[in-house]
C-alpha cells in the first residue's frame, strides 16, 4: 500500500487501499496501525481535515477497528 506523507504531529504517513477498505496510518514514532471497513469518503475526509490527528482521534478510532502491524 502506498502511503501519503501529512504534515502532523503524530502521523507521518497515510495509505489507503479501497478494494479492501483499509486505512492505514504511520506514526512518527514508528507503529503503523491498519483500521478496517473504511469508506473512500471518510478517507478523503481525513486527507482534506485541517488536523489530521485530530479528525483521525474524533472520527476513524472510535468507529473502526484497528490492528497493529
């Protein structure tokens, strides 16, 4: 999965894959984590979001499950 460098805090990177719908985000401290079932439009959101952190804490981590990798 190809990942997109975010100016942030936290995130370094973020990938998405939509036949499988899985997000995948790139802490700076290094631990990738990959949260399944999500929509092109919630990433699309989460890419166009003034804080990326911020709309990942409020809108992607209480609603999707998330493993690490």
């Amino acid at each position: 999965m190809t990942h997109t460098p975010v100016t942030s805090s936290n995130i370094a990177s973020i990938g998405y894959d939509e036949p499988s719908q899985t997000l995948e985000v790139t802490f700076k401290n290094g631990a990738t984590y990959a949260y399944s079932r999500v929509p092109a439009s919630e990433h699309a959101a989460l890419m166009s979001a003034s804080s990326h952190g911020k709309y990942l804490n409020a809108n992607i981590k209480p609603r999707y499950a998330a493993t690490k990798l």
